[in-house]
C-alpha cells in the first residue's frame, strides 16, 4: 500500500507560497510542500495516525500510473522545482530513481517518446552527476537504443534500466 503524508500547515506559512499552481496536474502539492520547507526548516514530525481516509476509488495519480503520459510533464516540473530549492546529491538520486521507474514504465506501455522525455529529463537536470552514475547512464541509453531498434527487450533489461 502506498503511504500518503500530507503535512498540516497553519494559514499564515500557506499565504506567503499560494497560489498554489494550477497548471500542474499531478504533484501541485508536493511542489507547493517543496517551496515552502525550503524556506521553513522549523517543522516536527508526528509518527502516528491522526485520520484515516478512503482507500480505492479513481484518483489522479492511479491515471498517471496507468497512463504515464497522463501526468508526466507535472511530475517533471514538480521535480524541477525540488531540484531547483534544493540540489543535494540525495535528493538528485532519488529523483534520478523516480524518473527512471517512470522511463521504465513508459517503456512497458510502449510509449517510447515518453520514455525518451525521462531520459532527457535526467540528461538536463544533471542527475548522472557521478562516474558511476554517467557509466550507467551510457548502459541505460544503449539498451534503450537497443529496444527502440529491436521493439523488443523492454521488460527483460528492466533490471538494468536501474541505478
């Protein structure tokens, strides 16, 4: 089951960051939580449930999940934001790890654009900032090269489409 956190804030943090920005589709709120604990470090976490809310039904993100075109370009400005307030070799990795599963997706349902899209999203946000993560950088692209020339191995190289 996927954990949602969802912060509490009080009104006045929320007015110095609203609007929130509409043209994202998916992700406004992670990119409006981003913005704000950038400038607000004074935050406390509470390891407990506080509410409980429904689970199943149709959701914006399961669309995404099963379309990834659906959301994508949200997803990546949301991301761009992150990366912008904050460009820790941390966050760059996990980021860099999300892109990816969303590359590997893209390539399972066969929509090779999108996948491309990942990559050149990585490529520009300089997420391969390593050695070792531009050497599986070339690994990646040359795979990929592979199943766009052969439409075939998208689900049998997954492995290797990871870092």
């Amino acid at each position: 089951m996927l954990m949602m956190v969802a912060p509490l804030w009080k009104k006045q943090v929320l007015d110095e960051f609203m609007p929130i920005r509409e043209d994202l589709h998916i992700l406004e709120d992670h990119e409006l939580y981003a913005r704000i604990l950038s400038k607000h470090t004074n935050y406390n976490f509470i390891n407990e449930e506080l509410i409980y809310y429904r689970v199943g039904g149709v959701s914006l993100l399961n669309q995404f999940y099963k379309d990834v075109t659906f959301g994508l370009d949200s997803f990546l400005e949301a991301k761009k934001t992150v990366l912008q307030l904050s460009n820790s070799p941390k966050i760059k990795l996990a980021i860099l790890k999300e892109t990816l599963s969303l590359f590997r997706m893209a390539l399972a349902q066969k929509k090779h654009k999108v996948a491309y899209k990942c990559l050149l999203f990585c490529k520009r946000q300089k997420l391969f900032y390593s050695l070792t993560l531009k050497l599986k950088m070339i690994r990646i692209y040359i795979l990929y090269t592979f199943v766009l020339l052969t439409k075939k191995g998208d689900t049998f190289f997954k492995k290797w489409f990871k870092v």
